[in-house]
RNA sequence: GGCGCGGUACCCAAGUGGUAAGGGAGAGGUCUGCAAAACCUUUAUGCGUCGGUUCGAUCCCGACCCGCGCCUCCA
C-alpha cells in the first residue's frame, strides 16, 4: 500500500515512496531544548510519528532522523538567568523531551543528533556556499545567505519576494547585508559568549544552518521527506532549501510535511492567554498519556486543532471503548470456526483503516472503521455468534490500529507516575490532582487486598460493609466494576 | 495588505454531485444486591447566508457574513 501525502512543494497528494526503492529517508525539525514542551509542539511530533508508524504499517522502511537544537538565543539567554553554562542547561531539557516522547508512546527516531555536535559540519557548508558566491562574511564577523545566488526562493511557502526584497535599495551601511531579506548563516560571537573557533571564524551557528548540515549528513545532499511545524515554513525551511541546494545543485528534500498548528480552547496557545500547557500539566490533572495522544492524533494532520479538556474526556471514553472490546474478545471463551458476517466486518475495517491513511492520513475516517468493526464485534458477541477465526480476525485488526495509534495497549501508569514523581522533585506537588495523589498512596497489592476484603463481605451478602469499602476506594480515585467474571478495578 | 484554512447535530469530527461516517454527551433498554461499568437502541428533511449551474448540491461556481492560521521567535 502506497501512502499519499499532501507536499507543501508540488502543493498536491503526492505518493510517499523512497528515492532509493528501499527505505524512506525523512528529516523532521526537533525542539529547541530550552523549557519543557508543550502539547503544541507534540501535536507535531505525534503527527509525524503516525506518519512514520503509518509507512512501517505499509511496509516501507523508514530512516528517520531529528535533531535537538541546543544552541539558541533563547537557550543562551535562559541558561545566563539560570546561571549555568548551556552545556548543563540544555541536557536537562532535552532529557525531559525525550521523556516526554516516551510518555506519548512516540517512537525514538533512528537517529538523534544535537547541532553543537556539527559545527564542522556546518562550517563547511558555509564555505561550500562561499565557493559558489552564495555566501558573504560582513565586517562584523557574521555571514550571510546571498539570496539574489538563489532565484528560486520562496517556492516552498509560495512566496514572491520580487517586490519585497530590497527594490528601493539605496544605501547599504556596510557593516550590514547586501539585502534585508538575506539570513544569518553564521553569527559572530566575541569571546566570552558561546561560540566556537572555526575556520570562518569565532562564532555559533544561524538557526537554519543546522538541519541542512545534519540531515545532509545522515541523509545525503537529496532525500525524500522532511516535517516540521507549519511555522516552519517560512523562513525556516525555506531557508534551507535556499542554502542546501545552492550548495550542492541537487534538490534538497522532494516532500515536505507540514502539520498544522493546534488552539486551545479556540485560540493560539500562548501564556498570556493563560491557555499554555505542557505534558506534564495534563498528566498532573489526572489526564492519562493515551488519552493526550489520542486527542492529539485524532484530527488530521492538515486541520487546526482545537484543544479543550472535553476533548480529552472524550479520548478518555473512546480508548475504554476499544480497550474493553480488546479485553472481552481475549477473554471470551468461543466456539472454533468463523462466521462470515463478523469476517467481512473485520476484512472491511482492516481495508477501511488503511484506506483512510493512506489517503492523506485521515485519522479520523481511519479511527472510524475502527469503530465500527467495534460495534460489530459487540453485537455479535452479545448474540453469541462470534467464534474463535473471527476474534483472531478483530484482534489483527485493532493490533494493526495500535500500530499507528497506539492507545490500546495500556501503558498509562508509568507516564502518570513519573509526572508525579517530578512534580515531588521540582515543588509543584500542590499542581497534582487530589484524586490522583490520592490513587499513589496504595500500591496495587494493597488495593487487591482491600478489593478481597469487600469479596468477602458481598460473598456473605453484607452489602453495607462491602460498599463502604467500595466508597472508600472510590474517593482514593479508584474504581471498582462488578463483573460476571470477577471484580475489575482501575485508577481513575 | 499578501498567502492559506475552516464554518456539518448539545460537543468533537469524517464525508460524497444522488440524498449525512465515527466518537463523546443526553435519553430509553439489557445486565446487576445496589451502584458503577459494559453492551444495545436512539438523537441533523439538513451540512454559515444568499444567489447560480444541474434532473438533482452539504459537496461545483459567485457574492457575502463569521472564525482562525502564516507572513516576526514560535511545533
């Protein structure tokens, strides 16, 4: 199966295929380590690990590679506030996003790579673009990307620069560019600040220059995919075509993804709006890590997302839906053989699913077929008409949808537990939900042992006391379900 | 101002030129010591407004209204 993709290049669906026939090769933009992320930064790398979960599901081997900016204006400014050198500063953060990651069942890209660990690298694309007149060192020690060496600039963000440039150019100070619209390759930096002594000079990289050094590095000077946020565009992508193919001549990468920017509560996430949160604010609140990545993932990439608490609540109620039509069908005691009408219900949400991401990645038409197949399962199941080849046939099914999605499989406790832990290490435990603080003070066995207590009780039908106990779980944020075979319980 | 996106039931959200997926919530029911959970059923003569094209439009065209994003650090 074939994925197609919008690419903001060709502005059309394209199919998603390696150059080299074997494994697709993509660069996605990572973070800028200097604070701990937020639920907008991981609507974009949550899309783009279902788009790499989707190739792998389709077959294709992927060669993802992302970077960690950990050297900025930002990064500087925030560890000269904090008193420690960059180099202890960033660490700390990119750990803590990598974490972050994890929480979100995001799967680790092949390859990791820091800017700091490529000066060379990017030294020597500064030069290679000197060589070619593209480049310009500046009286002031910084070089610039000569934007006049590159006529094609602006085909990515579909921008006309011609009236924009610098028409009315009259003087030119010069200590400044020979244009306002060229961008920083190299910034000098006197001793003192971070900077590195290089061939051209003492200085740090511009922002652009890293991923055109990184991706050509681990990539090669033509690839096949790169992603990034849609803000990230103009300039910055824009701007590494501009300086990776004026270097080589070749085509830079020949798809580019962008995912578009989520709202909270209808507008721009922003701290003045007070609508800013990070992962670790939603897991504090007693949101589970499954049910920020569904709501994450469940509107397609292309569409502004609109981030509510409700939003959550309903991710919440869906993944129990599936988890506990997964639960009933592994524990149901079937009789052999197959029925055709629960096959084919399998068969066409397994053909629905991929139909629906290999159009574009629409996981809301693909989280659909899912459903239904659930719905199907269940009446058959009440009905007694599911048998053993078709429980195999659904349970494929939602592996195959837990591939891409990965919601199903339950590993909820530990993000919760480690926010938590956090929020004792760092002093924000008054930023953790009651209830969930609450669920922390008794260990799994401890709550078995209440659980077998209240059996006891119901076993001599002493219902007062067994639904004290019940009571008293329940405000421990622990939630006790009688059920046919058994007593099931879960944190809230 | 330039570029772009969207307005579908109480909420979120797919979708197609031929009569509206899915999830959540609500209501009813099954089950249950009770409850919860689970499961089932049900919920838009209508898809921002007004015109047009068409045998037929939510889907195509035009105008308008509203919301939003990018154009500057930003995922």
């Amino acid at each position: 199966m074939t994925l197609r993709l919008f690419n903001t290049l060709s502005g059309q669906l394209d199919e998603v295929v390696p150059a080299d026939g074997a494994e697709l090769r993509m660069y996605a933009c990572g973070p800028t380590v200097y604070d701990y992320g937020h639920i907008g930064n991981f609507r974009t790398f949550l899309q783009v690990d279902l788009l790499r979960r989707t190739l792998r599901l389709f077959g294709t081997r992927v060669r993802h590679v992302m970077n960690i900016t950990d050297v900025d204006d930002k990064i500087i400014r925030n560890a000269a506030a904090a008193g420690v050198p960059i180099s202890e500063y960033t660490p700390r953060f990119e750990q803590a996003f990598l974490d972050d990651l994890a929480s979100l069942a995001v799967e680790r890209p092949e390859i990791l790579t820091r800017a700091t660990e490529h000066i060379p690298q990017m030294v020597s694309l500064v030069e290679r673009l000197a060589a070619r007149n593209a480049a310009y060192r500046t009286d002031d020690g910084n070089w610039y990307f000569r934007l006049s060496a590159f006529p094609e600039y602006g085909k990515l963000s579909k921008k006309d620069l011609d009236g924009m440039t610098d028409g009315a150019r009259v003087d030119v100070d010069e200590y400044e560019r020979d244009s306002a619209r060229d961008f920083a390759l190299w910034k000098a930096t006197p001793p003192g600040e971070t900077g590195w002594e290089t061939a051209i000079g003492r200085g740090r990289p511009g922002w652009h220059l890293e991923c055109s050094a990184m991706a050509m590095e681990f990539l090669g000077e033509s690839f096949d995919l790169h992603a990034g946020g849609e803000d990230l565009m103009f300039p910055h992508h824009e701007n590494e075509i501009a300086q990776s193919e004026s270097a080589t001549g070749k085509t830079f990468a020949r798809h580019w993804f962008h995912v578009r920017f989520l709202l909270v509560n209808g507008r721009k996430m922003s701290k003045s709006e007070g609508n800013f949160f990070t992962l670790r604010d939603l897991l504090l609140r007693g949101y589970k890590a499954s049910a920020i990545r569904l709501a994450l993932i469940s509107v397609p990439y292309r569409h502004q997302l609109n981030f509510t608490f409700d939003g959550l609540d309903e991710a919440t109620s869906a993944i129990d839906r599936l988890r506990t039509f997964a639960a009933r069908l592994r524990s149901a005691d079937l009789p052999a053989g197959s029925s055709l009408a629960c096959m084919a219900a399998a068969a066409r949400a397994e053909e629905e699913f991929r139909d629906a991401l290999a159009g574009d990645l629409n996981t809301a038409e693909a989280r659909a077929a899912v459903f239904e197949m659930v719905r199907e399962g269940n009446i058959a199941l009440d009905a007694g008409q599911l048998r053993s080849n078709d429980r195999d046939a659904m349970l494929r099914v939602l592996d195959d949808f837990d591939a891409v999605f990965a919601v199903i499989a339950d590993h909820d406790a530990e993000p919760t537990r480690a926010a938590i832990e956090w929020a004792r290490a760092s002093g924000r435990l008054d930023e953790v939900a009651p209830e969930l603080l609450a669920a922390q003070t008794l260990t799994d066995a401890e709550v078995e042992a209440r659980i077998e207590e209240r059996n006891q009780a119901r076993r001599q039908r002493n219902f007062r006391r067994s639904d004290e106990i019940r009571d008293e779980l329940a405000s421990l944020g622990i939630l006790i379900e009688d059920s046919r075979d058994g007593v099931r319980w879960k944190r809230k």
